[in-house]
C-alpha cells in the first residue's frame, strides 16, 4: 500500500508518516519499482499503535521505547501520565478559576483586566505585606472578585491580613455570605473558625441568617463566635448558646457582655435572668461556673435578677454568696 493510501485510510497525514520515518518509527517495508514507499500490513498495524499511544499523551521518543524495548514497562509510564494528567488538569482548572474572577469583574478596559490580575497575584504572595495591601486596594475602582477575597479569607493565617480581608468582604457585594457560610462545613477546624469570623463583621439579613444556622453548628467555636455577634445584632435565638458559653468558661466575659445587650426589655431581661437562675441550680454546674452565672446577673435589668441575686446572697458557697451581695450594692447605688 502506498503512502497516500495509508494516509487516507489511517488518518495520518503523509507528511506525518514521513516524519515517524525519520524518526525511526515506522519504516516502509518495502519499495516499488519506481522507488516509492510500499507498507505492509504490519507497517500500518504499527502506525495505528503509535496512533493510540499518541492519544494518551506519550511523546514520539517514549512510544518508540514503549515499540521498539522489550525491557520497557508500561506500569511506570503509565503512572507518570497519571501524574502529568493531573498537574495538566490542576493547571487548567486554576487558569479557569483565574479567568472567571476577572470576568467576574466586569473589566472596562485592558487597564482593568491588568489590574485584578495584580491584585489576584498579589492574594496569592508570599508576602503577608503584599496580601495585606491588595485586601485593603480591593474597595478600589475595579474590586477584587468576592469569590477570590472570600478563598483567601478562608485560608489566610495572618492576623493582620486576615482582619484586612475581612474588612474588605463588609465592604463588598455579591456571593460572599454565601460563599462563606459554604465554609461553615469544612472539615478543618481553622477554616470553620475564618469562615464564621468573616460573617460576624458583614452587615445585613443574608448574613444574620447565616449566623443564626450556625448556632446548631458541631463546631463549638463556630457556635460561639455566631452567638457573640447575633447577641450584639439583638437577636434572642442566640441565649442557649451564650448561657453555655459562660457556664462552660468559653469567653465568658464577651457572652455576659452579649446577654446584657440583649436584656433591653422587661421580657426579654427577665428572661435571661430565669436563664441563668435555672443554669445555678443545675447539680451538674461546678463552682467557678456558679460564680460566672452570678457576675453575669450584674449586666441584666429588672426585679428577676434583682431577686435572685438577693436569693444567691444566702447561697451555701460563699464566694457565690458575697459576690451576689456585691452585686446588690452596686444595684441600690445606681
């Protein structure tokens, strides 16, 4: 069979087989009488395995060892495909990634596209400086895309950088709530944590409904964080979790503070009180959660928690007892 012959019913250009010729790869078996190339039936049997070793990424060099040395194995090649194949596909998946957050910020000019892809590099430097300054520039003309704040957020270890990029999610607009609240169940503990501190310092509904879900969250932290900021945004849902918080000894201070914004009427304060009235009497509750319990009567207007301080003055643990009597007289003064 000649070679345009070939060429037409393998699919493989002429100049193709003249180059896998050159190489080595393939030669014709024989020649006609006017000197051109004749391939046999073995010859294209060969083409098509080069063919279907080319189609799974093997260069030319590597599908020779692969035809021409018995020695060769093809488990190691394979495995080192596997592993280009990979690398190839993070490489695109992250180019994708790139490409989407600049269309995300629906860039006038290439002025624009120039800048977020800045700010996109300067988020993924090594230099706590460099990501600091390109979360504090994303309030900018062209923002940062909030899908990129929100990941770097969730990974970032810095504390400064960290408060920046929080910053610059408040300020933002778009998925982030979402985004974040996605974060919520992550299986690392420190994203968990990030991802609840983020929504804490975002405004607005979306995210008090995100913190109110976290309140059931497995993560003790990701609860108390939530607890603490839907306390200070008035909302009750947040009681169980902050009286928890203060017999547990889990920022105890800033849980009381919290209790004592939410006491803002008569109900609701003594609501609170008859909280932390059922949580002393509770035979589990140990001593030093008893005393908290009792500092955190202080921050709580109304007769409720006035009585039952006056209750807790004649309590049989003395340091109970005086600090309840404490807490009175700073009451009768004010």
């Amino acid at each position: 069979m000649l070679i345009g012959e070939v060429a037409g019913r393998s699919g493989v250009s002429a100049r193709m087989l003249r180059h896998y010729e050159s190489l080595g790869l393939v030669r014709p078996s024989g020649r006609t009488g006017s000197g051109y190339r004749e391939y046999s039936g073995e010859d294209i049997q060969r083409i098509f395995h080069i063919e279907s070793l080319r189609s799974l990424g093997l260069s030319l060099r590597e599908i020779g060892r692969a035809l021409d040395d018995p020695s060769f194995m093809p488990s190691a090649l394979v495995d080192d495909l596997i592993r280009r194949t990979r690398e190839r596909i993070a490489a695109e998946t992250e180019l994708l990634t790139r490409l989407r957050r600049i269309d995300a910020a629906d860039p006038a000019g290439w002025e624009d596209v120039l800048q977020v892809v800045a700010l996109l590099q300067a988020l993924e430097s090594k230099s706590a400086d460099a990501r600091q300054r390109a979360a504090l520039s994303s309030a900018d003309e062209v923002p940062v895309p909030v899908e990129a704040l929100v990941e770097a957020a969730l990974s970032e270890t810095e504390p400064n950088v960290a408060g920046a990029l929080r910053w610059a999610l408040a300020r933002s607009n778009g998925r982030g709530p979402a985004l974040l609240a996605e974060g919520l169940g992550s299986p690392v503990a420190a994203v968990r944590e990030r991802a609840v501190r983020s929504l804490a310092e975002m405004p607005g509904g979306e995210v008090t409904a995100h913190l109110r879900d976290a309140l059931t969250n497995p993560d003790v932290a990701v609860r108390g964080y939530a607890a603490l900021e839907l306390g200070t945004r008035g909302v009750a849902d947040a009681v169980p979790t902050l009286l928890d918080m203060i017999v547990e000894g889990r920022n105890d201070t800033d849980a009381a503070d919290a209790l004592s914004v939410l006491a803002t009427d008569t109900v609701t304060a003594d609501q609170i009180a008859t909280g932390l009235v059922d949580r002393l009497a509770h035979d589990t509750t140990e001593a030093p959660a008893r005393g908290r319990l009792t500092q955190a009567l202080a921050g709580i207007p109304g007769t409720r928690a006035s009585r039952a301080l006056v209750e807790l003055s004649h309590d049989v643990d003395r340091a109970v007892a005086l600090t309840a009597a404490y807490l009175l007289q700073l009451r009768d003064a004010r």
